[in-house]
C-alpha cells in the first residue's frame, strides 16, 4: 500500500470485516420480516445493525477513501444505501 503502515492497513481491515457481516445479519433479518412480518423488536434490531455499520463504514471512508470504495463493491452495497437515513 501506498506508504501506509501495518497499523493502518490493519485498522482498514478490521473495519472491512465486521461491516461484511453486518451486512450478511441485515440481510438475514429482512428476510425474516417479509416472511414472518415486521415486530416492534426486529424493526428496533434491524435500525441498530445498519447504523452500526454506517459508523464503520463511515470511519473507513475519513481514513481511506479508495478502500471504502472497494469495501461497497464487495459487500454489495450502494454508497446512497450507506450514507442516507433507514426508514422502516
């Protein structure tokens, strides 16, 4: 990497990971509630994972905005989808 240390990248990796799985448990829960319908507690849980990991995702975009641009292709995620408000 362009004259980053081992730190950095592994900051910039330790955010890549937990956001892919966010992302995976986000997807895994709306399933759940267009099978079984939204409850009070799904809507609150589903709320909370995807600001968590707008926070991550955030954080790497300050730090490194190439590889938060890498980190959305691979997780398969819009920057509008991140970066604006969840109504649900």
């Amino acid at each position: 990497m362009r004259g980053v240390s081992e730190k950095e990248s592994l900051t910039r990796t330790v955010v890549f990971a937990p956001a892919a799985l966010l992302t995976v448990r986000i997807r895994g829960l709306w399933r759940t509630m267009e099978e079984h319908g939204m409850t009070a507690f799904n809507r609150i849980a589903l709320r909370k994972m995807c600001y968590e990991r707008k926070t991550m995702l955030r954080f790497l975009k300050k730090q490194d905005r190439d590889r938060y641009d890498i980190c959305l292709l691979q997780i398969g995620l819009e920057p509008e989808a991140v970066e604006q408000e969840l109504y649900v």
